[in-house]
C-alpha cells in the first residue's frame, strides 16, 4: 500500500452504521418467533433450489474462477477502467458524474430529478441508492421515491427497512403483507386477502398509473462494461424495464467497483449470479443500454463511499468483487437467526460482516466481524470466490489493533490474552498454570461446566459455558509414565 | 459535474495501489461459445442437442404456450396463437413481415408511434428475436426492425415470439457472442422466482404473459 488511506464512507449519511452494535440487535432479533419462522422457511426453501441450478453446470468451478479473476482484474486497474467507461458512455450520449461519497451522490441525483421537473421518481431495486439513503434525501428536497419492486415496495409502504440483499422482505409473511397493503395503500381493495396473486395485482395496479406518469426513473447496476459503455440491470419483475424504458429521464447510481472489463465477460457473470442468486437458470428481466436510447436523457453516477479505502487493504479488496447475490447470507448460521436488521447496514450477513466494516473503517462496525462462527459455508457457495471466513479473522485483528491504539489501558480481554501469551512462553510458568487451573474446578459441580466465572472474567461466561478443568492435566500424566 | 470528485477518486484510487498491479490473466477454461453444451434431456428430444426441443421445454416451464411450424406456416400458427389469447389488438413492429402481421384480427402498425394510453389498450406484440438460448429458455431482442422499440414488449399484456432455427443458440455464451452490446438488449426468461422463495406473492407485478411460435425450414 501507498499513500494515504482514502476516506471512509462519512458518518452522518447512509445506512451502513446501525443504532445498535450486533450483539445488542441480535439479541432483540432472536426473541422475535415470527422473524425467525419466517427467515427459516425463506433461506430453507432458497438454498435448496441453488444446489440444483449450480449442479447443473458441469463447468461452476471454472466460472467460478474466471469471475473472480475478472474482478480482480478490475481492481487491479479501477481507474483506468472507469475512464473507459466514461469515455465510451459519453461517446454514446450518456453523462457520467463522480460522486466522493454518500452526500454528493444524493446532491447529484436531487439536482438532476430537480431540474427534470420531478416531485416524484420511480426506482428500480438498488443496493447502491439504499447504501446512500437516496429516498431520504429525495425527500428532503420535496421528492417522493416510489420503490417499484414488489418486496421494496412493502419495506416502502411499511417505514421498514430491508433486511437481505435480495428479497428485502424476507422477514416478512404473507398475512403480514396484506396488512401492510391495507393499511398503507390508498386505493387498495379492502377485501384484499393474503392470497400472493390477489397481493400482487394490488401491487401491479397501484405501481402501474407511476410507471406510465413518472418524468425521471432512478436505478442501480449489476455491471456496467467499460469496452462499450453498456449498463446491465438483472431483475425477476419486469418493474425494471419499466423504469429504465418508459421516464424520459433514467439516473443510475452505481458503486465504482461493479465495472468490468469487457462485454465478453458477460458470458461469465450471467451465468453466475441468476444460478447463485434466485436458484434459476437465467433471471427474468435482463436490460442492457449503451448510453442515452431512443432519445432518453442518462446519467452515470459513479459512487465511492468508503470503496477506494477498501481496496487500499489487500487483505480486504475481495471484498468488491462481490456481485450483490446474495447466496452467503442463504447458508449463513447466524443471518438464518438473527436476519438483516441486525448487522445495521444495507449489506447484511457474511458479505456484510466483511464489506460494511471497511467501508465505514472497523472502528465504527467493530461488532460485525465477530457476527460469525467461520464455518466456511460462505465461502463455499461464493460466485466470484471471496474468503470471507479468513477476511473475518483478519478484520477481527484489525478491530483488537484499532482498540489497543485508541486506549490508554489495554481491555480486559487484551490484557487476558497477553497474559496468557506471556505464561505460554515458559516451560515452568505453563505447567504451574496449568496445575493453578485446576482450582477453577472449585468453581463448578463435579461433572457440570462452570456457567459463572467471577469478577470480569464473567464476560467470557455471559455467552458460554466453561468446561470444568481435568483433575490432572495431559503433561502431569505424561510426566508420570 | 464537478471535476474535483472525479479528480480525487481518480488520485485515491492510484493511492489505493490500483494502476500499480500487474495484468491479472482471466482462465476462460469454462464452456465458451461454439462448444457443444453437455447433454441435457429436454422432453421429448430427439437426439442430444436437440436445441428446439429443449427450447421448448424451457418456454412451457416458464408458463408460455409454444407451437411448431414451418415457416411457411407462419400466418396460420400466429392466428392460432392469438385466437388462443382471445387477443384481438395486436401491436405489430415496423419490419415484421407483412403476411405474419396481417394474421392479426386488428394489426395496430406502430407507425405513427403509438402512445401509452394506446399500448395499453393493445391486447398483445408479435416479434421475432435476435437469438433464443435453449439452454435456458431466454429469449433476446435487441429492438431492431421485426422487434420495435423496447416499450413495445413491455405494455400489451401477450407477447407473441416467432422464432426461426437459425436464431437458437445453445447456452449463454453463445448468446453474448452473438449480439451487439452497442444497441439496447432486452432478455427475457420466464416469470419470477423471488415470490416464492418470500413465502409472498405469485409472479412479478410487470411481467407480461409469453407465447412463442418456434418456425423450422
């Protein structure tokens, strides 16, 4: 690494800092039955299907390498592939803007749907516009954000936010929904009932009149190719097309690091993340544009927040390979439990517990590389290959370093394990540890694990058990033979 | 715009160590264009490789009616096909050939463009397509003549595709190869699958229904 680290993701705007730290929102999260019936069935039913959809293709591993070699790459030359882009985005009568972080990405976007004559915007589902909290800012300016994807649509309409990458209501059920629906939607049926077809006709016709009516169409990005200045939108409702078709105006917000190289690397990619992703074949809806069509007027916002900080840590940079599928937080112990909410960032689970703390520097998420117990099932089922498993042990590392430089005194946790560091290394003060320890054994029922431990070395019992020491230790019986 | 942005994530990126690395060679060892794709028993297939068939099977997974034809058989599969959507008004893009568009009850040329309130009142679309990738039941239209423009797909409720032999592809690569990232692609395969995984609702709220007609010879 070279010169200085690069701002992180500014505090004060955006959703990647929770109210909460894990472990706090996690516990709240796990009282809740219904969230948790809900998350079981969802992540069940999900994983299942992508074991079929990726067995399918005999070559996976190989795509699977080629995906993550292309995003590599990519990072590799970040700048200059994104002056390609402009350049040729540009050539095809698009105007690419370069947004520093969350703000300017909002000032941007309000500027231009204000200049449009907007009061109100339709938007296609994006990780990136609810990274920066855009429907927020938009309203600020007197700019209503209408979400048209279904399950945005009902985090809209419920004051919610989402709660996994994918399908942001995850935590929701159906009856839930059509409660949502009667309550929030002005000129809905009140007959409505739970029935998913009558709830997404409900959705249909009342998104349908904004479709037709809205000036300006807000989106995101699943790759944009710097070769040719092509956008690429994947999605399964067809909403997507309408916003990017119809408005005589469409802005698409996307982080710096969805651009790939080449449009041959498409070949890669839309195989990967439908298989991964939903568990099908191919997706729905794919959308691809070169600049302004049919006389429609684009804009490229081009989005930092935190992601050149990222990529000056080589042991963190996989990170922004990811391509937002969402197949990690599927298989993920501790998301099927707590769900999205409770890693307090718009990228939840495993991808979030490595991605969120480097955007926003480990200081302010030091709770998120912990929200795991590595067992590698993530890392498994990656598209592009990212080992978030190691990636979490490093940033835990980074997040102990972090609090030994900002304390006068080390935590009792840091003392504990240089401490125990220092009795490791000597032959002598080890064995007579080890016998010491056996007075622990005192502090439990002969045959039980110890549940309390005194004073603050309670903190290690709040959670877990402490197996009762042996009455003689492995070396003392050695020693004796 | 403001240059200082672009300037100043331009410099952190350089100071991140992006420009600095070297090449990064991409293993392209997974099954390019042009490769024959693995055996897959598509319903009713023939042979292996049987790309129509399994087309085909692909398209009725999805919900969509298909039929089979020659291509001179096209007028009569197409009104069969709207009779059997009781679609009566039927959008037909400039460049489609004038007898299949003429196998609608009540063609409705999009020239003079057609409004929205008038799109929507159209029962169904006939296009052909660029390329269809049998291997997952994806068809592609890039928007060129016998197509129309990409709103002409989007609003009438049935969409009516004519697909000749030539135009199927195997798999995804195939299909990349084949078409220009330069014009606007749209790429359609089947309903959405994201309702049900949510325990909510059944299909997309803006999808419209497919039909297709595969033409052979």
């Amino acid at each position: 690494m070279t010169g200085s680290v690069p701002p992180y993701a500014p505090r004060g705007a955006g959703y990647l800092r929770g109210e909460a730290p894990f472990p706090a929102a996690a516990q709240r999260a796990l009282t809740d039955g219904q969230l948790r019936r809900n998350l079981r069935y969802a992540t069940r039913t999900i994983r299942e299907k992508r074991e079929h959809a990726v067995a399918e293709l005999p070559d996976w591993p190989q795509l699977r390498a080629a995906g993550a070699a292309i995003k590599d790459e990519v990072l590799a030359h970040l700048d200059d592939y994104l002056l390609e882009l402009e350049r040729q985005v540009t050539a095809h009568g698009g105007v690419v803007h370069w947004a520093r972080d969350a703000h300017e990405a909002n000032q941007i976007v309000t500027r231009l749907a204000a200049e449009a004559g907007a009061t109100e915007v339709v938007k296609v589902k994006s990780m990136a516009t609810q990274e920066i909290r855009l429907n927020e800012a938009l309203a600020a300016a007197g700019i209503s954000a209408v979400e048209t994807d279904l399950a945005e649509l009902i985090v809209q309409l419920d004051h919610d936010s989402p709660s996994h990458i994918l399908v942001p209501a995850i935590h929701r059920n159906r009856t839930e929904i059509r409660d949502i629906f009667l309550r929030e939607m002005p000129d809905v049926d009140p007959a409505l009932t739970d029935d998913p077809v009558a709830l997404a006709e409900a959705a249909r016709s009342h998104l349908r009149r904004k479709f037709l009516t809205a000036r300006v169409a807000v989106s995101g990005a699943n790759f944009a190719v710097a070769e040719t200045g092509t956008l690429v939108v994947v999605e399964s409702e067809g909403n997507g097309r309408m916003c990017l078709t119809m408005p005589p105006v469409l802005i698409t917000v996307m982080g710096i690091e969805k651009v790939v190289p080449t449009w041959r690397d498409m070949e890669v990619f839309l195989q990967l993340l439908p298989r991964s992703s939903t568990a099908e074949r191919m997706n729905p809806y794919t959308s691809t544009w070169a600049g302004s069509v049919d006389g429609q007027a684009f804009h490229l916002v081009l989005l930092d927040n935190g992601r050149s900080a990222t990529l000056a840590d080589p042991h963190g940079r996989a990170a922004l390979r990811c391509i937002r599928c969402s197949a990690c937080l599927n298989v993920c112990p501790v998301y099927e439990r707590t769900g999205g909410h409770a890693y307090g960032s718009v990228y939840p689970g495993p991808i979030g517990a490595v991605l969120t703390p480097q955007l926003t520097g480990v200081a302010d998420q030091p709770t998120l590389p912990f929200a795991s117990t590595l067992c590698g099932a993530c890392y498994d089922v990656c598209p592009v290959a990212i080992d978030i498993p190691a990636m979490l042990v490093y940033l835990r590392s980074r997040v102990t370093a972090d609090e030994a430089d900002r304390r006068w005194l080390p935590t009792a946790e840091a003392a504990a394990m240089s401490g125990l560091a220092w009795t490791m290394r000597g032959r002598r003060r080890w064995t007579w540890a080890l016998r010491a320890a056996r007075l622990g054994g005192l502090l439990a029922r002969p045959g039980k694990p110890i549940t309390r431990l005194p004073g603050p070395l309670s903190a290690w019992t709040a959670f877990r058990d402490l197996p009762r020491p042996p009455r003689r230790s492995f070396r003392d019986w050695w020693g004796r033979r | 715009m403001s240059p200082t942005a672009r300037v100043e994530i331009l410099r952190r990126l350089r100071d991140a160590g992006a420009a600095r690395s070297a090449m990064v060679a991409v293993p392209r060892e997974y099954r390019g264009p042009g490769v024959p794709p693995p055996h897959e028993p598509a319903r009713g297939a023939r042979e292996p490789g049987d790309l129509p068939r399994l087309l085909a099977g692909r398209l009725t997974d999805y919900g969509a009616m298909v039929r089979h034809g020659r291509v001179t058989d096209a007028p009569a599969l197409i009104a069969r096909a709207l009779r059997a959507s009781a679609a009566r008004h039927v959008v037909v893009p400039d460049g489609l050939p004038a007898e299949w568009a003429a196998a609608a009850p009540d063609p409705l040329p999009d020239r003079p463009r057609l409004d929205i309130a008038e799109l929507a009142a159209a029962d169904a679309v006939i296009t052909t397509v660029t390329v269809a990738i049998a291997q997952t039941g994806t068809l592609v239209l890039d928007h060129r003549p016998g197509q129309g423009r990409r709103e002409l797909t989007l609003v009438p409720d049935v969409h009516l595709a004519l697909v000749t032999r030539e135009r199927i592809v195997a798999a995804v690569p195939d299909a990349v190869a084949a078409v220009d990232p330069l014009v606007p692609l749209t790429w359609i395969s089947g309903s959405s699958a994201t309702s049900d995984i949510e325990t909510g609702p059944g299909s997309g709220c803006a999808r419209s229904a497919a039909a297709g007609c595969h033409l052979a010879g």
